[in-house]
C-alpha cells in the first residue's frame, strides 16, 4: 500500500502549494526592502511601541524610508501614536496604499481598523476554543498584510511585536533569517530575566540579535533639566557603557523616559515636533547604533 | 491530508466541498480507478483550524467550488467581528445616511484586489472622500486622487 510520502500532491485541495504561493508573495512584497527590524522584548510594558515609533522618526529624519507594521494585533498602539488612527486606505492597481504619519513614515496598525473599546475577534466556527487555531489565524492575517499592502522600497520595516518570549520566537519563526532582532528591556531585574530568556530563545536560530536598548533609564526631568533614577535596581549596571548587563548582547544605547514624550505619544505628535532634549537625543543615538549594526557585516557577540 | 483507496492503492481526488454547516464541511473524495466515494466530514475545530491558514478549499477546477472563505457566517468574507465600519455602514459620529456613490467596474475591481478586511473601511473612506469632492462615482481616478492627496 502507497504511503503518504509516495503519493504527488493531495488529490486537489492544493493546501501546501496555497501557503507556499501565500510564502512568495509575502517575499515578493518585501523585494524592496533593504532591512527588517523586529522590535520586541518578550516583556510587556517596556515601551516597544514608543521606542519603536521614535526610533522610526529619528531614522526618518535621516532621510530613510522607514515603514512600521503593528504586529500587536491584540494590542495595537500605533495607530494612535502615530496619528493614522482614522486613515484611509486606499487600493492600488494590486495592493494596498500604507496610511502615512505626517513626518513619512508608513504604518499599518489594527488600530487603524478597530475603535479601543473593541476587541479583535476573529470568526470561528470552534467557538470558545479559541486556544487551538488563533495563534495560526495571526499569523496567516500578518501573512496576508505583509502580501498585500504596498511596502515598495524601503530601507527598514520596523515590526513592532507584541509581548511574550515564545511570541517573539514564533515571529522569527515566521519572518526569517531575513529579520534581524532589536530587544527592549527596562531597568528591572524582572524585565531583564524576561528579555535574557528572549535572547536565549532566538539566539538558538538563525536571526540576527543587534542588541538590546534599555528603556525608560531614569526618567527627564524639565525643571532641573536632568535625568532621574527611575528604578531602583538590585544590581545597577551601566549599560551605556557595556556594563554587565547579563543579556549577552550589544547595548545600543539608554532611553531616559520623558513623561512629555509620553504625552505626545497619547495625542498622535512626531518626534520631530518635539523640542532638542536628552531623550531626542539618546534615540537619535541609539538610531546611530541601529543602523551601524544593520551595515556591519559582523554577527555581534553573543 | 492525503486519501488512498485501498482496493486499488490509488491517491483519491477531492470532488466536492459542500456548504459548510454548523462549524463542518463535507469534502467528498473519489478514486480515479474505481469510481468509490467518500466523505470527510469535518468538525469545527478541524475546519477552523485549515480556516486560520488562510488558504481556500475547493478542487482544482470546477464549478461551485466551495471555500473556507465562503464558510463567513457573516457572509461578508470578513474575518473579524470587530471592525469600523462594517459594508454599508456609517462611519462612528457620522449623521444621518450618506448621499450613495457609485463604483465603475474598474474601481470595484481594485477594491476586490485588497483583503476583506480592509474592504469595508477603504470603500468607506473613498466614498467619503469622493463625496467631500462633489463626486458622485468612485472611479480610478478618484482612487489615485485619494492616494496622492494622502501622500501615499
């Protein structure tokens, strides 16, 4: 009797030849992109999507042609942050048109699609069992954005993942070699054990880690026009300068957290519109470091 | 999932997907040699699972093809429940009804080219778009208007 290996095809439901054609056009539609940056931590609440979005403007304000997807389908800030939360989508002669923040840059976000009082729902027909298909269904929606919206050329697609170390390793499992890996941690050993288990999960495949960025290191503060200790660490380490960090991976660089920044984030401003400030200018710093690594043909030590 | 008759230790080709019904398709297979059908009967879980791949089920060719799209209870072809605006639907703070815009084939057709998804909100905003313009018809050119006017 034949096995399953001795029989062509699957007698016509053409599923594997449909998810690897889904596979080429999802190739096919990055051609033009120089780099892909996911931005991740593993932890939530470190501050990816604000470092993610400042970090595309600094990059911008480069003159680099810089996209963001929202991979936090569950979760999507960007759209607010980047003031596309009522953007039009438009349909090209194939794709879709990306809605576009005022400063350039390209953004799709679920937020653009669903209002914050709404959680994304996805139709089922094993209703209640949710557990068993919606991680697939995610990654067959971000299948179907990367395939279908118009990336053009660019010079970074930034992924603004969502929380959860396994997460971020399902998403590298997803993007391949191709995307190289940014990590977001705070300074807290909480967060720092979360992202080292981050590390050492992808550091088992083929992507590259960049580095890591410590966000929210003390916070700004505009009256006395200094940076502030924020966290009280057991173990301070002086990650600007290499100190022992326990991640195994380059730091970029420290991003004190600035309550106006905040602020600005909540109503949809650029990084651009604000004024020169120590924040503007460890990202624009930690952008420099970025984009150094991404040329460097060197794996960075782990 | 492959099927073999085993008489005739042939590979069976699939026939028929039937309209699904209570969360379950009926995907009849049968043997090119002998002629004997068969059919999978799924269970919600199993066809929710192949729906979350995103891929369509049906035979190669043929009319009446059924796919797992089609399977939408809202018939919509959208995936999500939650979404703004739904087909048809108003804009959230939007008063009363919108003056109607027609489509030319050629701009429906663009529009067929995008996810469902995102179908309903780009007609939306287009017709909003064309109707702030004094347009009663969305054609292609109010489509590359809208894109350039956004700076897409």
């Amino acid at each position: 009797m034949k096995g399953y290996h001795d029989i062509v095809g699957d007698g016509g439901s053409r599923i594997l030849e449909q998810v690897a054609e889904q596979r080429t056009r999802i190739t096919d539609g990055l051609a033009g992109v120089r780099h892909l940056v996911a931005v991740g931590s593993g932890k939530g609440g470190v501050g990816k999507s604000t470092l993610t979005l400042h970090l595309a403007g600094a990059l911008r304000a480069r003159g680099l042609r810089i996209a963001i997807l929202d991979a936090d389908f569950n979760g999507p800030s960007q759209a607010r942050m980047a003031g596309v939360q009522g953007a039009l989508f438009v349909p090209g002669s194939h794709k879709v048109a990306l809605p576009r923040t005022r400063n350039g840059i390209a953004v799709f976000s679920m937020g653009s699609l669903i209002p914050e009082s709404k959680a994304l729902e996805f139709e089922s027909a094993a209703h209640g069992e949710s557990h068993t298909w919606r991680a697939t269904k995610e990654f067959a929606l971000l299948g179907e954005i990367l395939g279908s919206f118009e990336w053009g050329a660019l010079d970074l697609l930034m992924f603004d993942l969502p929380p959860g170390a396994e997460r971020t390793v399902q998403y590298a499992d997803f993007l391949g070699p191709r995307t190289s890996f940014l990590l977001v941690t705070i300074p807290s050993e909480v967060a720092r054990g979360v992202v080292a288990r981050s590390v050492a999960a992808l550091s088992k495949g083929p992507n590259r880690l960049l580095g890591y960025v410590e966000n929210m290191s003390g916070y700004y503060c505009r009256d006395c026009n200094a940076i502030k200790p924020l966290f009280v660490s057991p173990e301070p380490f002086d990650a600007a300068h290499g100190g022992p960090s326990g991640l195994g991976i380059p730091c970029l660089g420290t991003v004190p957290f600035d309550p106006e920044l905040a602020r600005h984030c909540d109503q949809g401003f650029p990084l651009a519109d604000l004024p020169d400030t120590p924040v503007g200018r460890a990202l624009e710093h930690v952008a420099q470091q970025l984009l150094e690594s991404l040329d460097s043909t060197t794996e960075p030590p782990r | 999932m492959k099927f073999l008759c085993v008489p005739c230790d042939s590979p069976m080709k699939l026939q028929t997907v039937g309209p699904p019904e209570g969360g379950s398709l009926s995907v009849v297979y049968s043997c090119p040699a002998c002629g004997y059908e068969m059919a999978m009967l799924t269970n919600a879980y199993e066809t929710q699972v192949v729906q979350s791949l995103g891929v369509r089920i049906g035979p190669e060719s043929g009319v009446g093809a059924s796919s797992t799209e089609s399977a939408s209870t809202s018939g919509t072809g959208c995936p999500f429940t939650a979404m703004i605006p739904t087909e048809g639907e108003a804009r959230p703070g939007q008063a009363g009804e919108p003056i109607p815009v027609r489509w030319t084939a050629a701009a429906e057709a663009r529009l067929a080219n995008i996810p469902a998804f995102v179908r309903p909100m780009a007609r939306t905003g287009i017709e909003r778009f064309a109707r702030e313009r004094g347009a009663l018809e969305v054609d292609e050119q109010i489509l590359d208007a809208a894109r350039d006017f956004f700076g897409m």
